[in-house]
C-alpha cells in the first residue's frame, strides 16, 4: 500500500466514523423511548406504625372528619350519636362498663365497628359479643368470595374468626352461611348500628390500595358516612415481653448469642483423642539443685543448707590457702579475719549452725563474700 492508498483509507476513517456515529444515534432515539418508571417503596414513619394511616388519609381527603386513639376510651369515643367508631384490635380489651357505654350511645344513633377476637373461642366472655346476643364459640377462619363487576375474582377473611348470631336477635344484614358462620353481621340497635365483622385487614394500608377493599370498606362505614366523626381506635394485641424483646432486639441479641457460642467453643471440653504434647525432657542439674535446695529450705533443714555451704567454703580454703586450713578452729577465725578483712565475731558466728531463718540468712551470706574474697 503507498501513501495515496493509506492517505485515502486514513480520510474515509475520518469521515466515516462521524457518519456511523451520527447513523446509530438517530437509530437509537428512534428505536427507544425514555421512560421514567414509579417504584413504590414500603410504608415508613407514622404510615408503618398505623395499620389505619391510609384509611384516615382517604377519610380527609374526601372530606370526612377523622380523630385517631390508641385505647378504647369510651368516655372519649362516645359523644355525637352521628359519629363512627371503629376498634381495630381485640374487642376483648374493652371492659363490662365500656361496652355498657359503647351500646347506648349506639342506641342514639352511633355507628360502631369491631371484629371477633383472634385468641379465644366463647364470646361470652367479650362483654361487646355477649351484649350482641352470641353464644355459640367462635369457628375457624374460612375464606369468603367477593366478586365486584369489571375486577377479578377475590377472597376475603381468610384468617378471621367466624361467629354465628343467636336466632332470637337476627342481624339485619349478614354475609355467611351457616355451614361454617358469619363473616360480617349488622344489628340496628336503637336508632344506630354494630357492625361485626371476622376480620379488617381490608381496611389497613397495605390492602387498602386495592378497589375490591375500597368498595367493601365504603359499604362498611355507609351508615354515618358524611354526617359525623370517624373515631378509629387502634387497639394492639398484647403480647408478652419476651416476644417483644425477640421480635424488635434482634440486632442486640443476635450478635450477643454469637458470640456467647463462640467463646463457650472456645474454652469448652474438647471432645476426642486430640491431647496435648508431652513436655520436653529436661537435663540442667543446676536446676534439680536448686529444687532441692528450695525444699529442704520450705522443709526447714537450715542446718543441712548450712552445713553445705560451710564446707564448700572449707574446700576453696583448702585449695588457695592450705595453712590457714590446717590450723585449728580458733587460730582458724584469727588468720581469716586478718585476710579477708572481717570482725572476728563475725567469721566464728558464719561457720556455727544458724539458730533461725535470720542467722541462716546472715550466715550464709557472710560465707558467700569470704569465699569470693580467698
């Protein structure tokens, strides 16, 4: 190839590539849409806490008045018999003197709302259930079909308690069978209306987005709707300590038990022949000596300690100074005192048997320094 050639290929790279690029990118904005999708995230704050958020949210935007309470207060709830109070939790909660107070301000025109209790079976004792006229226990959840036109089919209270009304107070309305009970009941009492349904979650946040919920909670709240105030009353269920702390402590405990288990792994018993090596032998005789040194000491053989340090002293004065060693005991003490430089009480008393543990102390060390100085 010569220069024209590769000038030529060189030029049509240049020219070419802007084109193609120009090309692909016209292909791309033709081909393609920018979309920006919705993610919808979990419920946070007060929206997580409040099983009911969304039903109080929808209630204001449609204009209703709504008020939120945290315990079945019945001197608090009941007020305009035009209002709704609606107990999300275990009617149980209320006590003989509330659902005395709950009922007659039905009877002026309440409208109140609960559902059957999720632990017991005898609704004799929920002072609300007994006040309805039921009797008979509390049968298993099963699931109700609702079908709504132009949706698809759909089941509800699926994990509620079903009841059955006494024949001698009838609900107005009912939706159930007899085969395996009510699943929602109306009673008129008086000028209002109680409502007893085996189940709510339709009404909580999570579930309120759907249109099957949303009709079946308009057709629920219908009997004050507009005229007064929607008292929803979260009721939650009492559970023991234990179960709290396991429930919301995790990541304290998590990691406390982990370790716990890695430190009992730790210093446990092992289990198996896994045995630890046999100690060295060992041949210092210097260290064997001083073993036994150390137990005659501990065993209070003064004497014996002394006695080999004096002759061992004995023996050094016998290599470097042989006539100071042959003379006798006291020409012996003179002539030591006189070279090494000590009283003469003092050399007689280091080579006598010590009394105690001081004089073998004093003593010893005074045979140690004459020896050093021969």
């Amino acid at each position: 190839m010569n220069a024209r050639q590769r000038g030529m290929l060189v030029g049509a790279v240049v020219l070419g590539l802007p084109l193609l690029l120009a090309l692909a990118t016209v292909w791309f904005l033709h081909a393609f849409e920018k979309v920006e999708p919705q993610v919808p995230l979990p419920p946070a704050g007060e929206a997580a806490a409040d099983p009911l958020y969304a039903l109080r949210r929808v209630l204001e935007a449609d204009g209703e008045r709504v008020q939120a309470h945290e315990r079945p207060d019945a001197m608090a709830l009941v007020g305009d018999p035009r209002d709704t109070v609606l107990l999300h939790g275990d009617p149980s909660t209320v006590d003989a003197a509330g659902a005395q107070r709950l009922l007659a301000w039905v009877a002026r025109g309440g409208h109140l709302v609960l559902r059957t209790p999720s632990r017991g079976a005898d609704p004799r004792a929920v002072p609300l259930l007994s006040a309805l006229g039921l009797r008979q226990p509390l049968r298993a959840p099963h699931c109700e079909p609702l079908r709504v036109p132009g949706q698809s089919n759909h089941v509800e209270f699926c994990r509620g308690r079903r009841f059955v009304a006494d024949p001698a107070r009838p609900p107005a309305l009912d939706w159930g069978d007899d085969e395996h009970g009510l699943a929602w009941a109306r009673w008129r009492i008086g000028r209002g209306t109680v409502d007893l349904l085996a189940d709510m979650d339709f009404l909580e946040t999570a579930k309120l987005r759907d249109v099957q919920h949303q009709l079946l909670a308009r057709q629920v709240l219908a009997p004050n709707y507009g005229r007064g105030t929607f008292h929803l009353v979260r009721m939650p269920e009492w559970t023991p300590p234990w179960l709290r702390l396991l429930q919301r402590a995790w990541p304290a405990w998590l990691p406390l038990v982990l370790l716990l288990g890695a430190a009992l792994w730790r210093h446990g018993q092992r289990f198996g022949p896994w045995l630890p090596s046999p100690p060295a032998g060992r041949r210092s005789l210097l260290e064997h000596v001083q073993a036994s040194g150390e137990l005659l000491y501990r065993r209070g053989h003064l004497e014996l300690l002394h006695a080999a340090m004096r002759e061992a002293f004995l023996a050094r004065l016998r290599r470097r100074d042989p006539a100071t060693f042959a003379l006798d005991e006291a020409a012996r003490v003179a002539a030591l005192s006189a070279r090494l430089q000590f009283p003469p009480g003092l050399v007689r008393e280091a080579l006598q048997p010590p009394a105690d543990r001081h004089d073998f102390h004093a003593r010893v060390r005074t045979l140690v320094q004459m020896r050093n100085r021969l």
